[in-house]
C-alpha cells in the first residue's frame, strides 16, 4: 500500500533520506527506529504529503502522491490518522473541541451528537473525564490519549500513524499507551488497521510492532524481533543495546 | 526567489479562498476582535502624541516666522495622508502582526497546521483568509480614529502652548477634508492590513527549529511588514498624486 522509490530529502546542504526504498502493507504492524534527526518524522510527513521529496516517488494505493495538488491529497490523508510527537493538540481548543475538530468542520451534527461521539472516543481510552479540561491541565500520557482519540474521530483509518508517541513519558504511562496503540490495531492481521511508528525506544517498539526498520538516511535493516536482537550490524547493536539497557 | 514566490501565492490565493464556502465567520469575528479593540488602547495612545509632537514642532517653526496660522493645515494634511495611515500601521505591524506571526509559526513548530492539514481543512481559509480580512477591516478603521485624535493632539499643542486660535485650527483642518486627501488616507490603511497580514501569516507558517525559528519568523515578519509599508506608502502616494493632479 506504501512504497518509496528511491525518495530523496535534504534540509539544506544536509541530506536526510538519501535513495531511500520501502514498503508497507496495510495492514501490518512496523516500528521505523532511529537516532535523532534520522528523518523518522520526515517519513511519517512523506507517507502524508505534508512535505515533498527532493527526488524520488511516493505511491499510497498504486497512486503517486508526488506530483498530487494539496486538494487531491485530502482524499489520501483519509487513509490515515496520525498521532504527533506531544500530541499537538489545539492548545486554545478544550479536549471535547480538540476531538470535535472534524465533526464541526464536515458534519452538519447536533450538539449532542458531537458531544456523544466524543464522550464514547474519550471513553474507550479511558479519559472519559478529561472532556471539559483544557490540554495544559492534562499530564503528558493524557495529552496523547486525546490525540489518538482526535485522530480517530477524523476518520476510520487503514494505517495509524504514530510519531515519537511515548516522549517525555515516564515507564508507566509509556507502557499504557503503548498498549492501547496495540489494542487499536488488533485483530486478524488481514482485517486490522495496520501501523507504523516511529520511535528511538525498542522497548515500546517491541511492544507493539511485528516489523522493524532501522533508518540511517536509508533503511539500514528490516526484519522481524528475533532478527533485531541477533543483529550483527555495530552501530544498530549499540542502538538496541543502549535502548534496552536504558 | 522561491520563499517571494510562495509569500505571492499566498497573498494571492487567500482573498479568492475566502469568497468559497465553508466561510470562517467566527474566526474572521475573532481576528477582527484581537485587531480592532486590542489594539485601540495602543493606537490612541501613539495618534495622540504623534499629533501633539507634529503641532509642536510645526507651531515652533511657523511661529518664528510669523505663519502660525497654518498649523492646523499641515497637521491637518500631514496627518491624514501620510503619518497618520503610516504611523497606525507600524503600531499594527509590531503589535497584531508580531502576534499573528508567533501564533501561527508556534502552531507550525508544534504540528498543530500538519493536524490541520491531514483534517483536509485548508489552512489558507482557515487561518490565513480571517486574518487578512480582519485587518483590512481594522487597520482602516483605527486609522480614523488614530487620525482623529492625531488632530486633537495638535489642537491642544496649537492653542494651548503655542495660544493660536480655536476656530481657526478647526477651519483649516476642514479644508484638509478633501477628496484628494480622504481617498489618499482611506487606501493606504487596506493595503497596509492586506501586506502586513500576508507578510505575518507567511512568516509564520514557514517557520521551523523551536524557539529560535519562532524568534526569526516574528522578527522578519515584523521587519519586512514595516519595510513593506514605507516602500507601498511611496509608491500609492506617487500614483494617487498622479491620478488626482493629472485629473
């Protein structure tokens, strides 16, 4: 469903994603790892349209997103739902019009109707009374619970997307959201949202992923958890080592 | 070159966006409320003593060489063509158009406009069109008021300090009301809001790198907007000359 043909990005004279290739099929479940400024958010970006490569192609479905206006790329962001790194959350919106945000903007809906869908999103990631609360009130865990739940009421999603999402988070919260993106994805592998996220922390990515990249400016390895752990590449042993360690 | 292209486009595409449906009239309320009425304080503040500073200086100089009388005609002209619109828009510029800036390049720095854009709302209708109109609406709108009261300052200075008469000063900025000097003071402030709301939203929106990206989109926007209005101020003053003298 995703591929990249030999996708180039540059910020500046710094290139960030050199010929980079990749597929991903839409129901699977991959974890994208790498160090800072690896380009993991660039990719997520790409997979949207958000920014366009410097050279390369990108197909969603077959259909190539590179040369698509931005009108035409709505139809594709609708494959999608996407959770940033903090959540980026609406921070002058409260957690009831954070999750509202499309239903005010498309729908012709009843107040109560708005209200109850919210309610029964908010409900299923157990933040049910947080509705009324403004995202500064909220702890970290909190914050991206409500942008899963943002992201989910925008559409009925064939692959969540999940940037950096247990940052800042202490082991605990890391751990309770890493189990509800699980259980958002579970399922039949050929009937359930697939996902992909990307992240520096193994231990979350163990958690919930079943594929594993690892990106320098390309993808330096892809493979299964057994492969990860018996890897004999220095600088991504060192990469798994620390993490685990951590 | 590019970044000139994009701040174009974006200038360009914003007004015609804005006449399609959905309309953002709530947002446009708002826009207008944090332009308009937040500004006001600032704006009488600064008009007063820009008007007060004119007269002085004028009364001083008219005064020694005998021609005090005219003090309420070149407040009068001076105000509302030239430093009446250009004065207000400066204020507006680093007050509505600094904060338009750091809203906007926090939401971009934040993902919040990624959010938006995967929503498939357009962020040109949704948050650039609001601003553009609201202060096309205020900026001329504070700019009489500013005006007004520029010319209450000068009053105070002219009769007060200076003991020129009254009824005079008022006669004289009457003749100041011309068509010529209306259509002159009243273009200046559209064109002003439009520049300066395009100018911030852009700089905004193309901001990147945390608080330091945030800092170089507010100062450049606020730079460029006032650079902006003093290059757009010569070049309407040049053409309203020639359409008036030439008519």
């Amino acid at each position: 469903m995703i591929e990249f043909k030999d996708v180039v990005v540059a910020y500046g004279k710094h290139v960030v994603l050199n010929r980079l290739n990749f597929k991903a099929g839409a129901h699977e479940k991959i974890a994208i790892l790498g160090g800072s400024g690896r380009g993991k958010t660039t990719m997520l970006r790409l997979i949207l349209g958000l920014v366009r490569p410097d050279d390369g192609k990108i197909f969603i479905d077959g259909e190539d997103i590179t040369v698509l206006s931005e009108v035409h790329l709505r139809d594709i962001r609708q494959k999608f739902s996407i959770v940033f790194q903090e959540g980026a959350l609406f921070d002058s919106l409260s957690v009831k019009e954070n999750v509202a945000y499309c239903a005010r903007e498309y729908g012709n809906y009843s107040e109560q109707a708005i209200e109850s869908q919210v309610r029964s999103l908010l409900k299923r990631l157990d933040i049910e009374d947080t509705i009324y609360q403004m995202p500064e009130e909220l702890s970290g865990g909190m914050q991206r619970r409500v942008a899963i739940a943002r992201s989910l009421a925008s559409c009925i999603p064939h692959i969540m997307l999940y940037d950096e999402p247990t940052t800042g988070l202490d082991p605990i919260a890391a751990d309770h959201l890493c189990s509800i993106i699980n259980e958002l994805s579970s399922g039949p592998p050929s009937e359930r949202p697939g996902l992909i996220i990307v992240t520096h922390r193994v231990r979350d990515a163990a958690i919930v992923a079943e594929r594993f990249m690892y990106l320098t400016d390309r993808i330096a390895f892809d493979g299964g958890i057994d492969e990860l752990k018996a890897t004999k590449d220095p600088e991504l042993r060192h990469f798994v080592n620390e993490l685990f360690c951590g | 070159m590019a970044r000139l292209q994009d701040l174009y486009m974006l200038g360009v595409t914003a007004p015609v966006v804005a006449l399609k449906k959905p309309y953002y009239f709530r947002e446009i309320l708002e826009q207008m409320d944090y332009a308009g009425p937040g500004s006001f304080s600032i704006t009488l503040l600064v008009a007063l003593f820009i008007g007060m500073a004119l007269s002085l200086q004028t009364s001083a100089e008219l005064t020694s060489i005998g021609f005090n009388m005219y003090t309420g005609k070149i407040v009068g002209l001076s105000v509302i063509r030239e430093i009446g619109p250009v004065a207000i828009a400066l204020g507006f510029a680093g007050r509505v158009g600094s904060g338009m800036t750091s809203e906007l390049a926090s939401m971009t720095i934040e993902h919040q406009i990624d959010v938006i854009r995967v929503f498939g709302v357009s962020v040109t209708k949704k948050l650039v069109a609001p601003r553009i109109i609201g202060s096309i609406i205020m900026l001329p709108l504070l700019t009489v008021i500013g005006d007004f009261v520029a010319i209450i300052g000068g009053y105070f200075i002219a009769v007060f300090t200076f003991h020129q008469s009254g009824p005079l000063y008022w006669s004289q900025i009457k003749e100041m009301i011309t068509l010529e000097n209306f259509v002159t003071g009243a273009v200046k402030p559209f064109a002003f809001g439009y520049i300066i709301a395009v100018i911030s939203c852009y700089m905004g929106l193309s901001a990147h790198g945390g608080a330091k990206g945030l800092r170089l989109a507010t100062t450049h926007a606020v730079v460029f907007s006032i650079v902006a209005i003093i290059v757009i101020d010569f070049i309407l003053g040049r053409v309203l000359l020639l359409i008036f003298r030439s008519a």
